[in-house]
C-alpha cells in the first residue's frame, strides 16, 4: 500500500464533498427557485428588475424572463452547478496548498540546529517520518565531520610537535660530531646510529603529512576487473617479511588457490597492505599474524587476524573513521595518520562489499566480504 493512501483518501473524500455540495445546491435552485414555491417571488423580483432598472415595460420583463430563464433552465442549471463545483474545488484544494506549506516549513526546519522533531498533520506521516530521519543523518554527520576536522587538527598540532624533538636530536648530534674530533670510532658509531633513527623518524613523520594532504584532495574511483585475491595476497605478504622479521613475527597464509573477486587491484592491494600495516603494529613481540581467505556462496571473505590488546568494544565503532587513533598517545612504534582503515573502508565500500573488525581478548580480527565473478567476464 502507497505511504500517501490516507492523503489520497481525504483528498478524494473532499472532492466527492465538494461534487455533491454542488450537486444539492444545484438540485435547490432548480427545484425551489426555477421550478418550485421560490419561483413566483424570483419571477416577480427578476420582473421588477427589469422593470425598475432596465427600464422595461411589464412585457418586456415577462418576456425577457421566458427567453433568458424559463427556456434556458437546464444550461443555467448545468452552468451554476459546474461553478459551484469550481468553488468548492478551490476551497478543498486550499487544504491541499496547507499541506504544501507544512511540507516547506518541515524542510527548513531539517537544517536548523534545534533538538525538536519535525510534525506534520497525521496524513502525511510518511513525510514526517523522512523529513526527521533525513535531519537525524544531517546532524549525525554534521557531527561526525567535525569530530573528523578537531582530529585531524590535532594530529597537526601532534605532529608539528613530534616534528621539533627528532630534529632537534639530529642537530645536536651531527654538532657534536662536527665540533668534537676527539670522539671515539664507538661513539661516532653511536651517535650517527641515533641520527639516522631520529631521520627515519622525521621521514615517517612527513609522510604522514602527505598522506593527509593526499586524503583530503583525492577522489577514489575503481577499475574494476577479474582479480585473483589468491596471488595478490600472497605478493602483498612477501612485501612485508622484512617487517615481519624486524618484530619477530610468523605469517599464515591460509588462503586456497583460484580465489577471484571483481575489483580494482592496485584499490585492494592498498586495502590489505593496511590492514596487515596495521595488525603488524599492533602485535605482540613473536606472535602470528594468520590471513585467511574463503568462499562463501558468490562472496568472498578475506580475515586478517593477529595478536595484542583487545580493541574496546566503544573504539570499534569509530576505527574506520578518519584520523582515528587506536594510539592516542602517539607512540612511533604505531599507527600513522589514522587513515589506513578509513581508507581502506572507502575502497570495499565501492566495491559493494563489507569491511568489519572484532576483538576478543588478545587477538583482532578485520574482516573485508567482496562480491565474486558473476558468470563470464568481459574486459571491454
């Protein structure tokens, strides 16, 4: 059933209302006034009109009266009754212009900042219903962009501050390499070893200022092709064995050969590049990190899982927002801009999929489902 069936119902009622108001004040003056005990009284006043004001003779109005009335009864009739029907139409549909203009003031009411839900009368509930949920949505996101904007403000203020300590480290040490020549070949060692950890620092740190620069100017688009998840997956987790190696974790790979999704591959490997970015930051010291990949049905599920500090139940909501931290006090060893996962929820986002993440005591999983090829594939 139509959502508008009752403004339908009381708009019909109130034309049939205005049809038959119409019809019985048209059935009065034919019955009453032309052809009834009104008609000798509008007879003789319709005569004295004529006599008084057009100036006729008695047979003159009489006669006038027999042509213009008497022998034009029915159009007369038909003519008033249609006119009627026009003024009673005009009156219904005045209720119909009161609900345009409860429509337009519920509209501006969805983009004023005021708690109270939007009314309308009952017969456009349906209206009201999506006026206030489209106002809810505004105001979710309102929020939620602003939250975003006092982030990534903060990560600037961070980051401008974090920029000044690895600098200052650097100065300080090549000054005293330069100014000291008596330092020992130990000490030199030490100290160009400290320089060079505080100059990776600063390049991460630079990074991270272009990947937000980078994030706020790009427009994600797709290509989409036959992809073979299996290999791609697997070249992705060779990419990393040096990191691997550098905090002595294990890689699982536990995904079955031929396993095909339709997608952009450069958009997916930029996915699971962050997601096991970021499962290798936040692991345990000699743990594994276990990728795991299935079909289901014409779906694809794809699992990165891993082991360290249970995420909050209260962070999963917002770990796909941008510049969210799990890392709130910046540690160098975590995390970067708090772009990784936003991004990567953009990408399976356009590719009609869904990304999900869980924690469970000492182990995180992310979960990305991507549609499988539907029949043959054509590359045109």
């Amino acid at each position: 059933m139509n959502n508008f069936t009752r403004l339908k119902l009381k708009m019909l009622f109130l034309a049939v209302m205005a049809i038959i108001a119409a019809s019985l004040v048209g059935s009065f003056i034919l019955n009453y006034v032309i052809d009834g005990v009104l008609q000798a009284p509008f007879a003789n006043a319709f005569v004295v009109f004529c006599r008084q004001v057009l100036r006729m003779t008695n047979d003159q109005a009489l006669a006038a009266y027999q042509v213009m009335i008497r022998d034009n009864k029915t159009d007369l009739v038909l003519g008033g009754m249609i006119l009627l029907i026009l003024v009673f139409f005009y009156i219904a549909m005045g209720r119909f212009t009161t609900y345009l203009n409860q429509i337009s003031d519920g509209v501006d009411k969805v983009v004023e900042e005021t708690e109270e839900p939007i009314t309308l009368p009952e017969e456009l509930q349906p209206m009201e219903d999506k006026l206030n949920e489209i106002k809810t949505t505004l105001k979710r996101r309102q929020q939620e962009a602003a939250e975003s904007e006092q982030r990534k403000n903060d990560l600037m203020v961070y980051l401008a501050h974090d920029l000044k300590t690895p600098l200052t480290s650097v100065i300080g040490y090549l000054t005293l390499l330069s100014e000291k020549g008596e330092l020992t070949e130990e000490t030199r060692d030490k100290y160009l070893a400290i320089c060079l950890d505080k100059a990776e620092r600063l390049e991460d740190l630079i990074n991270e200022f272009f990947e937000i620069t980078r994030y706020n100017l790009q427009n994600i688009s797709v290509e989409k092709k036959r992809v073979d998840l299996s290999f791609l997956l697997e070249q992705i987790a060779d990419e990393f064995i040096p990191m691997f190696q550098q905090k002595e974790l294990s890689c699982s790979l536990q995904i079955p050969p031929g396993l095909v999704v339709i997608g952009d591959a450069d958009k997916l490997a930029r996915v699971f590049d962050n997601l096991l970015r970021n499962a290798i930051s936040y692991s345990d010291p000699r743990s594994e990190i276990v990728i795991r990949g299935e079909k289901q049905e014409n779906r694809v599920r794809v699992s990165v899982r891993n082991q360290g500090l249970q995420i909050p139940e209260h962070k999963l909501s917002s770990i796909f927002q941008k510049f969210f931290r799990l890392d709130e006090a910046r540690r160098s060893g975590t995390g970067g801009a708090g772009l990784g996962l936003a991004i990567a929820k953009e990408i399976v986002d356009l590719h009609h999929g869904k990304i999900m993440a869980s924690s469970n005591g000492k182990q995180t999983e992310f979960t990305v489902e991507l549609p499988g090829p539907e029949g043959p594939f054509h590359t045109s």
